[in-house]
C-alpha cells in the first residue's frame, strides 16, 4: 500500500536511475525505474539511494521510503557502438529533417536511403539519414546531386556519447526537484 502525494503528471514514484559514477545510464529516454523495480533493486543491495519521495510503502510488518534517485553499486559501461535503429537515427540528427532544417514530432519523421536501395545503397549509419514526409516523397528514388537536394549534415555513425549528449538537448515533461543535481539541462527544470 502506498502512502504519501502522487508526484508528476501520472504519479508512479518513478526513480532516476545513476550508473555507478553518478551520470544517469540514459538521458533519452531518460534512465528511469518503477517504484516497484527500485524497490527490489534496495533490497536485493544493488543499488544506493541517494534520494527519497516523501511517501513510503507498506507491507503489515514494514514501510520502505520510495526512493527518487537511485545509484547502480557495479558500474555499467555504455556500449561503444550504438545499434542502428530508426530512433537512433532521429536522435543523432536531431529530429530534423537534415533537407529541410524542420525539426519534426517521432511520428512525422522518416528515414532516407541518401543513395536509394534501387540504386545499390544499403542501409546503414553511412547512408540513412533523417526526412521529413515532403522532403522524402520529393527526392524520391534520385540521387541528392540529380535532384539538387543535400542533406546538410553527412550521415555517419555516432558514438554512444555522442547520442547520450543529443538526448540530453530534449528533456523530458517532467522532472521531479530531486532529480535536478544529477541532470545537466540548460534549460529551467519543472517543479
């Protein structure tokens, strides 16, 4: 039974989830555990909390304060290549079509072959690029130079760090007051 005030929009109690040295594993999406996992995650002596909500949990013979910021105890390194995913993909451009410059919702982007698959382009981190519907409809099957449409930015490979640092450009909606020494955005943070 959980006793206390629901924080953020939703409620939950989620807890912030800090690699060993103190930086979250993910700031997109943010690294963040259910009341419930990082609970499991105290007692099973896991992880450190370094921070608590002010409600708690019941069972008939104990209360647990929900922790709001947790720390892994072994340190958990990031994976030096990145998958290649569509998501990533939107995430090393910046949600932005890289024809156009519009920066655009997950669900109006699209992935461009800059060399189409029809003329022998394969789909990789060297050639797949962010587009939005337009710009992606316009260019068609043609080759960027055919149609007098290059991507302002050539598609690469991005480390993981790379992407960690794009992530933390797009905080999320919320973001509770006890999560704000371990989060580096420029930007004012939510109460």
């Amino acid at each position: 039974m959980l006793m206390g005030s629901q924080p953020g929009p939703t409620g939950g109690f989620p807890a912030l989830v800090l690699n060993a040295d103190f930086r979250p594993l993910s700031y997109f999406p943010l690294s963040l555990w259910s009341w419930q996992d990082a609970v499991k995650a105290v007692y099973l002596d896991r992880v450190s909390v370094l921070s608590e909500y002010d409600a708690e949990a019941r069972s008939p013979r104990q209360a647990i304060r929900l922790p709001s910021v947790i720390a892994l105890k072994e340190f958990i390194p990031a994976a030096r290549r990145p998958a290649f995913t569509r998501f990533n993909v939107f995430l090393r451009d910046g949600f932005a079509c890289v024809y156009c410059g519009e920066h655009h919702a997950t669900h109006d982007l699209t992935f461009d072959h800059v060399i189409p698959r029809s003329r022998g382009g394969r789909t990789s981190w060297d050639n797949v690029v962010t587009a939005c519907g337009p710009c992606n409809l316009r260019k068609g099957n043609r080759l960027p130079r055919e149609i007098r449409m290059f991507p302002y930015r050539e598609p690469r490979q991005p480390t993981s760090w790379e992407l960690q640092e794009n992530g933390r450009s797009f905080p999320p909606n919320y973001l509770h007051e006890s999560w704000r020494d371990y989060l580096y955005w420029d930007t004012e943070l939510e109460n």
